[in-house]
C-alpha cells in the first residue's frame, strides 16, 4: 500500500494516472501563467549582473548574459502564444521546459567561474535550486531535473575552485536541493490534486446547469429539440470556421467552450412565467419586453452557479452565449445594443444557429418555413442582423446538412 501511495505521488502528483492525464492541459495552461512572473524575475537577476560585469569583469559576465538573452527569447515566446492565443499543450511543455534547461545553463556557467563575486554562492544556489518549484509537473521529473542540475553544478564546482569554495557549493547545493525536492512535493502534490477537484467542481456544475436547460426546454412548448438541433448547427459553424483559415481565434479549447455553453443559450427562460413562455399567440409590447429579459437571467444564472469555476474562460463564453445572442450586427438587438464585433464571437455563431432553427421549426404561434425560405431570411440578415463574414459559411453549413 504504501509502494502503492509513493509510486502515486512521484508519478502523477498522489492522484491517478487517468485522473492525471485528464488534466494535465489545465496544469500546463497554469505553468504558462506561473512563468510570465518567474521569467521576469529571471530577466531582472540576469540584467542586475550584467550591466556591472560588463563595465568591471567582462570575463564574469558570460552566465548573466545567457541568462538574459535566454529570458528575452522566452519572452517573445510566451508574447507570440498570447498574439495568436495558442493553446498546445506541448507548446507549453516546451516553453517551461525551455525555461529550466536555461536556468540549467546558467548554473553550470556560474560553476566554473573561480568564485562568485557578484553574489553570494547560496543566493546563486537558492535560485537555481527553487526555481523548479514554479512548474507543476511528475514529481520524479523535477526530482530528476534537481538531482541532475546539482551534481553537474558540483561536478563543475569540483575543478573549477578552490577546496574551501567546493566544500562550501556542496553543503549549499545538497542542503538547498533535499529542502527543494521536499517543498516540490508538497506544493505540486496540492496544486495537482486542487486542479483535479477544481474540474470535477466544474463537472458536477456544468451538468446541473445543463439539466436546468433541458428543464427549460421542457417547460417551453414551443422549442422542442431546439438545444440538440442548435449544439449541431454550432459545432458544424465552428468547423467551418476553422478550415477556412481566418479565425485564429479559434483554437480546439475555445471551439469545446463555444459547444458546451451553447446548450445553456435560453437558460434564462426559466424565470419567464408560463402564460407568457407558452402563449399560443403573438405577445404583446408588454410581454415581449418581459421575454426579452431572458437573455439577462441566463446571464446572472450562470454567473451566480459557475462563478467559482476555475476555468473562467468557459465562463465568459457562456455568459455572452446567454446573453449576447439576440443582439444585432446593425446594433439595433438586446439587451445592451451593442453593434458589429462589438458583440463577442461566440454570440455571433449562437444567433445564426438560433435563428435558423427557429424558422425551419414548427411553433405554436406559426408553422416551419422551409429550408429554402429559412436560408433566403438569413442571407437577407447578413450585415443587419447577422455577420456578413458568418452568413456564407454558415449557409455552407446547412447546405451540406
């Protein structure tokens, strides 16, 4: 049992290995965040040794200049992913694995220097040594990354000083590296373990939300079918959307987001009182304004129930699905009126999916238009109450459909 625990812990953070694979995207995704401040830390160090060494010892200022030029070049990275929001888990692997091997580097560049003149050789060994602990991965590979990095740094040391400085960066380097690979396993096995309730949180939520929207659906008389049919036209848009290329935006975690909350897009009905949800006739000025309070319930609905999610991104996504799918391209929509790409992305799609389904279905107040008739209305849309940009391809969409 207790193998059982330690294997558990130094290879998937004291969870399961399924469990742990699911999501490990998420810990990458945070790792990224997690760097932007240890690389500026980074930058700052490199930069505070630098200017000095070049202007009194250029010959001590290889390892600073390492560093600094290998921390402007993460940092164009992490600028580059951010520009074309890139959400590759590899990607992420790479850049924080990146970020140790130059942090490696440098280690070994200091080793071999005579002495550390410009900094105490514990600051130097804190440093390098800690710096691991930002990156929440295997516990066996930081393990592996902390063993290596010290022996390489002794080993340097070892023909590089005197006996006194060696004998002094080797109680440092084992003393630093067994209170770093402690810390590392109590932080990373917390975090990961956080992570892992924080998505089961976000599933049990998720699934009680989506059963209030088939709730909804039941209670409306008029709109049977109508979530499944609109998750279909989404999810074919989408596609569409990224095959032809102009949507960088669009990447597979936002594509899943945009899916999942569509389903949540008249969850604010719920509150709308029966006579008017299901009255066999037009509605009234009166009754309308209430009904167009809809797309506003929905909104405060999901914000009050998924707020605590981690995952804030799929938050925002199906708070504006709720609320900005009855908005206008022309501006002229509700609630807020907002116009063109002004109105974020993923209510554009929801509004032509919405629409069309509710033309081509049979109502109680009217009878199904027929799919051409439906496809005629939504290009005679495009521009006022549509995006010109979407109309084609959505058109495409229910052409092949």
């Amino acid at each position: 049992m207790r193998l059982s625990r330690l294997k558990s812990l130094l290879l998937y953070a004291g969870i399961g290995q399924e469990e742990y694979s699911v999501i490990s995207p998420m810990i990458w995704k945070g790792n990224i965040k997690t760097l932007r401040m240890t690389i500026g830390f980074a930058l700052c160090i490199g930069l505070a040794f630098l200017i000095p060494n070049l202007l009194i010892r250029p010959d001590y200022s290889t390892p600073y200049l390492i560093l600094v030029l290998g921390s402007l070049l993460t940092i164009t990275v992490l600028m580059l992913m951010r520009h074309f929001n890139t959400q590759s888990t590899k990607l992420y692997m790479a850049v924080c694995y990146g970020q140790l091997f130059l942090i490696f580097l440098y280690s070994c560049l200091l080793s071999i220097q005579p002495a550390n003149h410009d900094l105490p050789g514990v600051s130097v060994i804190v440093f390098i040594t800690l710096l691991p602990l930002t990156i929440d991965d295997r516990p066996i590979r930081m393990f592996a990354f902390i063993i290596v990095e010290a022996s390489i740094y002794g080993i340097f040391s070892y023909y590089s000083k005197d006996t006194r400085a060696f004998l002094c960066d080797i109680e440092d380097t084992v003393s630093f590296s067994l209170v770093a690979m402690g810390l590392y396993a109590v932080i990373c096995t917390r975090n990961v373990k956080e992570l892992y309730q924080n998505m089961r949180i976000e599933k049990i939520q998720n699934s009680v939300i989506s059963s209030l929207a088939t709730v909804v659906e039941e209670r409306d008389e008029n709109t049977g079918g109508h979530i499944m049919r609109c998750e279909i036209y989404v999810e074919k848009l989408l596609d569409r959307m990224k095959s032809e290329g102009s949507y960088l935006q669009l990447t597979k975690e936002y594509r899943s987001y945009i899916a999942m909350a569509a389903a949540m897009h008249d969850i604010g009905k719920i509150k709308i009182p029966d006579r008017i949800l299901n009255k066999p006739g037009r509605l009234t000025d009166e009754e309308y304004d209430i009904m167009k309070k809809h797309s506003i319930y929905g909104a405060e609905i999901i914000r009050k129930t998924m707020g605590d999610i981690e995952e804030t991104d799929y938050i925002t996504v199906a708070y504006n699905i709720a609320r900005y799918h009855h908005e206008r391209y022309d501006g002229k929509g509700y609630p807020d009126g907002l116009k063109g790409e002004d109105i974020p992305l993923e209510a554009r799609v929801m509004a032509l999916a919405d629409v069309y389904d509710a033309l081509i279905s049979e109502r109680v107040y009217k009878k199904a238009f027929s799919v051409e008739k439906a496809r005629e209305i939504i290009l005679d849309g495009s521009g006022t109450q549509f995006d010109p940009c979407l109309v084609p391809l959505f058109l495409e969409c229910v052409r092949s459909s």
